[in-house]
C-alpha cells in the first residue's frame, strides 16, 4: 500500500488564502507539510474561537490526528519558531515530540541574515520583508549555513561563527557607513534603532566607524539555549515523509508565497528566494514525483501583491502606495477596536466608494480604496505593509498552471465583486504571451455569494465569471471559498470533496 501526496500552492503573488483552503481539506490526510519558505509566510488560523497568527509551523498541528511537518526546504527562524510554539500552547494547542517534526537538514535564519537582508535592500530596493530568508538561502546554495542539527552542538556554533565574524563585521559596518540620500539614511537609522542595538548581537566598539561590533558569544548561547528546546522535534524528514508513504499514510504539501515570486519562474529579481511550486515540494520534502496526486492552485479573484516588482493588473503602482503608507497618508479603512460608531462610518465610507465605482466617477485611488478594504483587508500579515491589488491575470495563471502541472483549481474572494455593476478581467497582452499591454473583458458583477454552499445557489453572473476562468486557464475549479468562514464554500464536482444531490 502507497501513500499519496497532494500539494496546494498560490498562483499569483501569495496572500490567496491559501490557509483557509488547507484547513478545509486538512482532516482528509495523515500529515501536512510546509516545503519552501520561511517566516515571511503568514496566515491567521482559527482555533477555538481564538485567531493564532503562523508564519512557519503548518497549521496541521491544530488537528490532533495530524502530523505537522518542516521539511529541508524551509528556512528556519528559531526564535518565530519558539514563539508560535508558545502562542499555541498558550491557545490550548498540543505539541509535543510527536505531532511538530522539524528537518534536521533546514537551513537556520541567522540574527545576521535579518540583519543583512534589512540593510541591503535599502540599496536594491526589492521590497523584502526583512526576515532573513534571502541571505539565508545565499548562504544555503553558498554551503556556509547553520542547519537545524547544528544548534545541537555549541563547539560548531562557536567555531562557524569565529571564523566568520571578521567578514560579517565588515559587511554590517560597509552596509551601516556607505552614503546613503536622506530617506534612505532614516530608514537605516531605524534599522539600527529598531533591530540592531536592541536584539543584544551587537556591542559598543569605537575601533569601528559604525561604533559597534558583533556579540558572538551572545549569540551563540542564544541559538545554542533554542536548540535545547527543539531538539526532541528534529529528525531526517525525508525518511519521516519516505516511511509514512510506504505506510499507506497521506500528506498535504503546504507551499508560501506563489508562482510568480518563485525564484526561477517568477518575476524576477522581485521575487522569494524558494521554488514556490511543485518542484519546491519535491526537493523541500524530498518526495518522488510519481507519489503526487493532486495540484491544486490557488487564485484570489482581486489580485494583490506586497513588494516591489511588475503587476501589469495593478491599479496603484507599489512605490506610490508604500510611500503613502510610510508618510501616514494611507491607513485602513477597517481597524482593530473600533467602536459601533467607527465601524458604521468605515462601512459608509466603503458603500460610498461603490457608488463612485457603480457610476464610473471614481478614480484609481478610490477603486484600489475599495478594493484594498474589503475584509479582511489587503494588509501584509507579516509586515503590515500594504498591498497593492490589481485585476484577475488569467494568462499569468494560465502560465503558472502550466509550469506547475495544476489539476484543480482553488477560487477565494469571490465575494470581491458583490453589488459591484462591472470589473475587468485580464485575458490577453497585446504582444502576445505576458508582454505589453493588458487586453480586458467586462464582466458583471453579482448579489451576495455568501450563503451559497453548491454551484446551483450561485447567482448567474458568478457562475458566467467562473466558466471565464475555467475556459481561459483550461482547468476545473474545485473549490470556491465565497466568505471568510470555514463553511463559506463551494466543492464543485471536480473536488474529492465534493456530494452530489440526492434523488
């Protein structure tokens, strides 16, 4: 008996949703693994009428007959790692040695890769999170990093960072003295005000320009204490994963981010620094291709993306928003603790802008307004940084499809176009294939989708915008997430899920 592999991964930029549609299929396997990435993946989890924010542990580890599983792809955080572990546990959430299995081979985010990664990208300008995971996948391919199994071992923690702390001090100190304009020069002082003085890793040194140095012995007892506390979760994941095949056990391949910020496929240089698809499953888990089932991708029917790079779709341009952002021009509509009064007036302002939007007198900042706001709003859940949203690229997904063998397809946020009169949706480029302009067609909008949970509850024009996206990408939807609860969806015939009406 042979176990089976289903994988689940984003299509366009990340934040599709993604969890919800893991969580809606979760109970159906044994295991679930996370492949690629690192802490700059994130999503809010549901777990008895409490929200839990993850950003590395699969959200398996909530089911307790699931396994939850880190393979070697991930690029690990020890410290995210300690506190989602504490957060859970705090939620009622069991782990123990059993049900959290960390690959031993997982490459670790060191304070210096957050460091690096922070500082550098004041110069190019990617849009990165500042969590580490390119350094740390430099450093990976370079073969000069920390794996989880060397936290175990202080004598190799000691050393590797003894012969390096020569080059790191130079690197930190080039990056911390190079002319840098004005705004840039603010935001490497709150670097070193928010992330290097504070985290303890660094030690007044007048021998240098900068006036500090790095604290290898603080770190190293640092890492080497969170080791302690991870060490009954590490093990060879791929003979773990191998084993439960062979059992006949079933598992869920949890990707972050998505196709087009995949490192090879994306687009680059404003990409992750993983394979984002179904490769990154089969070298992150290390699984044979013959043992996976199912691909599902996953689309958010208003695109959004969190970073600098292109979005031919978009209706505001990253930079602009960012800036706004920063400079505290732009803020969200919807906040935490609102009081009764807030909140009508937040949903009066939204009801306004789609009237505007309805009688074509709204400009691209009140489009993106509304769009950027609609619950449960395009914030970034790692940074909370804003994203910028943009119309449905059916040729890009097409595309993604493609390269990731995708056999069933994951909508959420068809609720977007609710009460809207019409929206445009991407099916062409006017050099052909991705490049030049975007070419659109019209659609029309629907009554509320909420309350639908088969295809035949769905109001027409829902259903038309749905046979478009089935028709331009040449695959089946399985599921339509059509709210942001567990039992807002729809499993089409094409889903394992799916039951078909009684006579």
């Amino acid at each position: 008996m042979t176990g089976i592999v289903d994988i689940i991964i984003g299509l366009i930029f990340g934040d599709e949703g993604k969890g919800k549609i893991v969580e809606a299929v979760a109970n159906d396997y044994d295991a679930a693994a996370r492949f690629n990435g690192g802490p700059n993946a994130g999503h809010t989890i549901e777990f008895q009428k409490q929200l839990i924010a993850l950003h590395t542990i699969p959200s398996a580890i909530t089911h307790s007959n699931m396994i939850a599983i880190i393979g070697n792809g991930v690029v690990i955080s020890p410290y995210d790692i300690q506190k989602e572990m504490q957060d859970l546990r705090a939620a009622g959430v069991v782990i123990n040695e059993h049900n959290l299995r960390i690959s031993d081979k997982a490459t670790i985010i060191m304070p210096d890769h957050q460091l690096l990664d922070s500082l550098e990208d004041l110069i190019r300008n990617v849009g990165t999170t500042g969590k580490g995971i390119g350094p740390a996948y430099r450093d990976k391919t370079g073969r000069d990093a920390i794996r989880a199994k060397d936290l175990l071992n202080k004598d190799k923690l000691s050393n590797f960072y003894n012969e390096r702390k020569g080059v790191l001090n130079n690197q930190i100190n080039y990056l911390l003295t190079m002319p840098l304009s004005k705004e840039l020069e603010e935001k490497r002082q709150k670097v070193i005000d928010e992330k290097l003085i504070p985290s303890g890793l660094f030690v007044k040194d007048n021998r240098y320009k900068t006036g500090v140095r790095w604290n290898t012995d603080k770190f190293i007892e640092t890492y080497y204490n969170i080791g302690q506390e991870l060490t009954g979760h590490l093990e060879d994941t791929v003979l773990l994963v191998k084993d439960m095949l062979s059992k006949g056990k079933n598992i869920l391949a949890e990707g972050a981010q998505a196709a087009r910020l995949d490192i090879d496929h994306g687009t680059y240089p404003c990409v992750t620094s993983s394979l984002c698809g179904t490769a990154g499953a089969i070298t992150g888990l290390g699984i044979p291709h013959s043992s996976i089932r199912d691909v599902t991708g996953v689309i958010k029917l208003m695109e959004s993306r969190v970073g600098e790079g292109d979005f031919s779709t978009a209706l505001i341009n990253y930079h602009q928003l960012i800036t706004m952002w920063r400079n505290g021009t732009l803020k969200p509509v919807f906040k935490k603790d609102m009081t009764v009064n807030e909140k009508y007036d937040a949903l009066d302002h939204m009801k306004n802008l789609r009237a505007k939007i309805n009688n074509n007198t709204a400009d691209s900042f009140e489009t993106y307004q509304y769009y950027a706001n609609l619950p449960p709003g395009e914030y970034g859940a790692s940074t909370g940084r804003p994203r910028a949203v943009g119309w449905l690229n059916l040729p890009a997904i097409e595309h993604a499809i493609y390269l990731n063998g995708v056999n069933k397809l994951a909508l959420t946020k068809l609720d977007s176009y609710v009460d809207v009169d019409k929206f445009p949706v991407c099916i062409g480029f006017s050099e052909g294939g991705l490049k030049g302009k975007p070419k659109y067609t019209i659609m029309n909008g629907y009554t509320d989708v909420r309350n639908a949970r088969k295809m035949e509850d769905l109001p027409p024009n829902a259903v038309e915008f749905i046979e478009l996206i089935e028709r331009e990408t040449k695959a089946n939807v399985s599921t339509i997430s059509v709210g942001p609860m567990h039992d807002e969806t729809i499993y089409t015939k094409h889903s394992r899920k799916y039951i078909a009406p009684q006579n």
